[in-house]
C-alpha cells in the first residue's frame, strides 16, 4: 500500500470504531424521531438523554445546558449571536481576540453590521491574548467576550480562567451581565474543558475533532445566561435550536467525548511525546525555521513553524507526494490568497508566514511516522529552496 | 489538484537559479499572495538563446515559471512579447481558477524582461 501519514488532526480524524458501532443502529432499526409519542421512539429521547447526560458530566454541567448543534461553527454562531443581542438592551460591544476562529470571526463581523462594536484584543508574539488590553478593552457597554480555549494554528493555549476572573470582577460589568464564551473546539480530548474550572457560560466543541463525527457539535449555555435562540420552528434542545436531532450524531458525540476523556492523560503523554520529537527534529535539522505559537503552552498534538525562504503550498504538495498529509496557513493554500491572520497578529512577517506549515498529531500516528517526517522534510525544504531567489545560497546555470 | 504536467514542472522544473552572463532580468511580485518570481535571459540575434528563473511561492508560480523558460526558448523578442498568461495555462494544459495568477505572473516577468533588455540596448 502507498504510504500516508496523517498530521492534520486539527482539520478532522477518523471517527472511532467504538463511536461507529454505537451510531450504527440509529440509521435503521433505531431511527425514530425522539419527539415522537410511540413507545419505540422514547428510545431514541432515551439514547439522545443518555449523550446529553455524558456530555455534561465531562463539561461539568447540568444536562439541560448542553444543546446539539450541526458543530463547532454553529456553535460559535450561536455564541456571537444569540448572546449579543439577548444583551443588546445593556450594551453593543463585543470583544474577541485577533486570533479566532472565522467562525467566531466572521459572527463578529456581521453583528459590526448590526450596529455593534468590536474590540479584536491583540496577542503576544506567542499567540496569547493580551490581557492588559482586555482589562482595558471592557466597558460600560461591553456585553460578551470570546476567547478560544486554544488556537488551530499555532496551538497555542489561552489562559481562559484567569479571562473569566477579569471579565467576572471588572467594574465595568458591576450589576450587569458580561458573558464569556470560549471556543474550546481544539481543546476537547486535550485539556479539562470543566465550564466552572474555565469560568464560561458559554462553550463550543465540534464532535470530528475528537474521533466523532462531522456534522454535529455541543454548544454549552449555562443556566440562566441570557441567550435569544435564532433557529426557529420547533421545540427541540429547550426551544433554543429548532429542528429534529441529529440522533446518530448525538449519540456518536457521547461516546467519542467519553472515549476523548477517558483517554485523554494517555492521549496528551502520546502526543506530547511524538511533538516534542517532530519539533527537534525539525529544528536540529533545518536552518532560518521559526517555531510558531506557545514553546510550552501549546496544545500536545500541534506542530507549526514557518520555514524561511519557501511558500506553504508547495511544501505541502511535496510533503502530499511523500504520503504526508498536513496543512498551512499560507496564503496560496486559501481561495482567498491572503497570508493567516492568526501568524500577522503574532507579529510573524508576511513572507515568512508564507512558509508556515502545520502538522497535527492523533492517537495513531508512532514514532515511524516521525522518523519518516524527518527524514522526509529537510530535503524538501532545501529542494524548494534551491528554487527560491530569496533563500541565501542561490544555484548558478 | 494539479495535472501531471503542473506536477513535472513542479517537482523538476527547468532552468533554475542565477543566469550566469544574462544580458536582462526582471523581478516580479504578487503583492497580495506575495509570490516572487525573477526571470534571466540570454539574447542572440534577436532571439532569447537561453533563460532561468527562480520562484518563491506555490507550486503553480514554480511550473509557471519552468514552463515559461521553455516558452520562450528561441523565440524573437516580438514572439515573448505576446506570450499571454493564456499561452502558459495551455502550456501547463490547465491550472485551478484559483492559480491562474500565477500564469499571469509568469507572462508579466516575460514582459518585463523583455522590456529591460530592449531599455538597455
């Protein structure tokens, strides 16, 4: 068989064979619609209760402020949305940080059009929100902030209780209501996403980030936060997300966050392991690389660096012809052709963020993988470098 | 994503690097994607006798380029003139919509070097 190593994880993974097998009957013979009054369908509200149950014991909440979503997207949609405007009597602005997710993004962006206002705090060259100008940025009409648990990219991780702590204490919000939402959709399987421990009243998750499956996703809302559902026409999830359950999804959500959680010490040790490897290796073997995001605040599975002198998609491409599938922020690896807003917001240089490259780690990858990565790599890099008219040693015809 | 044609240039492009004696060269870069391409000719008689190039950026700028030095290869000064980012998207039979820029980057630093060489003549 043609050989192909995955390292990008933090775009999706398999779906685990113990996640499949449990969604499996909820296709057929399990198929019911779980509003349904029938005897036959309360197994399917049974199944649906039993995921939300699950899902809420790792997130350490009640099981009535877990609702399902089609993923981590709308969640954040949801977050943005629902949130702010629930609020808009109290006050029109937002805060967010430079380097979210578009999801969280772009939500922002349209209520801009609706006449809020948004603070986009900026990061440290590590990727970490400033705080200093989060304490600054909140005011008497801030009514939400969201900041990721931890970033896609870079992997780096947010010091998201010490935000809730600044959020929940400022004046600014004395007597008043200032939600906190954390995109955690990176985090799951990797960090304890406890809501009490990380102090938010709001979270989302994505179940294809953690072996679930694509589709689906958990948006947590704690009890009495104010919240103005947008997706109408139906009582499902408490009459804040409308339309029939995507029971296969839900259940599959259940057990892969459980399976996530129940592995997650020997996951991170696994992980952290075989990253720290790849990044040596990389950094003993290769010239002018830079490291991207947190050096030890990062996630264990992510890593990134830009390599100088060379362009992401075609290091990519190489990398695609050598059996290794991993991805890059650069700028001719989006339909957009502009460079990651997350490296810029960091500080990295617009040309040497075009030759960022990201590989993202999972369960089944093993120390052969990281061997044939870095035995693979160095000689790419240099190849294409040979190419480049900015590398420091040109070629002479 | 890329037809074998794109893939060949790429992975074994022609006539990298610094042309030694090159009689023009022109630079040429994206400003938004940030694609940097620079072109060297050599011209006897009125012909492009020998060329080289050297890419910073996608593996489509990098074929575009190689195609582009066996393009004009023996060509008059007029003939590279009208080499269009068409002509190098038929050369390479095809590129995604979302790279055709880099065709036109390679028919522009064509141009430009052209024009350098005429401007010092």
């Amino acid at each position: 068989m043609k050989k192909f190593i995955y390292l990008d994880h933090a775009a999706t993974t398999p779906v685990h064979s113990r996640v499949l097998e449990a969604m499996l009957p909820f296709f057929t013979e399990r198929f019911c619609n779980p509003s349904a009054v029938y005897t036959v369908a309360q197994e399917s509200r049974k199944a649906v209760d039993g995921a939300r149950k699950t899902v809420a014991d790792i997130l350490g909440c009640v099981p009535r402020d877990v609702i399902f979503t089609s993923g981590g997207s709308e969640s954040d949609n949801m977050a943005i949305k629902g949130g702010a405007l629930a609020l808009k009597e109290s006050g029109n602005h937002i805060i967010t940080s430079a380097i979210e997710h578009h999801a969280v993004t772009e939500s922002c962006h349209f209520m801009e059009k609706l006449g809020f206002e948004v603070t986009y705090l900026p990061v440290d060259r590590y990727g970490v929100a400033r705080l200093d100008a989060l304490e600054k940025a909140i005011n008497q009409r801030t009514v939400l902030v969201s900041i990721m648990t931890a970033n896609n990219e870079v992997g780096t991780i947010q010091p998201v209780a010490e935000i809730s702590r600044i959020v929940k204490n400022h004046p600014a919000g004395r007597g008043r209501t200032i939600i906190f939402h954390t995109d955690a959709v990176q985090a799951a399987g990797s960090l304890d996403i406890n809501v009490d421990r990380l102090g938010v009243d709001m979270l989302s998750l994505s179940s294809h980030k953690f072996y679930g499956p694509k589709g689906v996703g958990v948006f947590y809302l704690r009890r009495n936060t104010p919240f103005i559902s947008w997706q109408n026409g139906g009582s499902q999830e408490r009459n804040r997300r409308a339309g029939t359950e995507n029971v296969s999804g839900i259940i599959g959500t259940g057990v892969a966050l459980q399976l996530a959680e129940e592995n997650r010490e020997h996951y991170v040790r696994h992980c952290t392991r075989l990253r720290d490897r790849l990044i040596e290796g990389i950094m003993s073997a290769i010239q002018d690389v830079h490291l991207t995001g947190h050096p030890t605040e990062r996630l264990p599975n992510n890593v990134s660096f830009c390599f100088e002198y060379v362009e992401g998609e075609s290091i990519l491409l190489s990398l695609d012809f050598a059996g290794i599938a991993a991805s890059s922020g650069s700028a001719c690896t989006s339909a957009s052709i502009e460079p990651s807003g997350v490296l810029l917001a960091m500080g990295v240089p617009v040309q040497v963020a075009h030759g960022s490259l990201r590989m993202t780690l999972g369960t089944d990858n093993t120390d052969e993988d990281i061997d044939y990565v870095l035995s693979t790599l160095a000689g790419i890099v240099e190849r294409l470098r040979s190419i480049s008219p900015l590398a420091r040693k040109s070629a002479h015809v | 994503m890329y037809n074998p044609r794109v893939v060949d240039h790429f992975n074994n492009p022609r006539n990298v690097g610094i042309l030694d004696g090159a009689d023009a060269q022109a630079s040429v870069e994206n400003p938004v994607c940030g694609d940097l391409i620079n072109l060297y000719i050599k011209v006897e008689d009125g012909r492009i006798k020998r060329s080289s190039f050297q890419a910073f950026g996608c593996s489509a700028a990098i074929a575009s380029s190689s195609i582009a030095t066996e393009l004009i290869q023996d060509k008059t000064l007029d003939e590279a003139l009208k080499i269009t980012s068409d002509t190098v998207v038929g050369a390479l039979e095809g590129l995604p919509s979302s790279k055709m820029h880099c065709a036109g980057m390679a028919a522009d630093v064509i141009h430009k070097a052209v024009k350098n060489y005429l401007d010092k003549k």
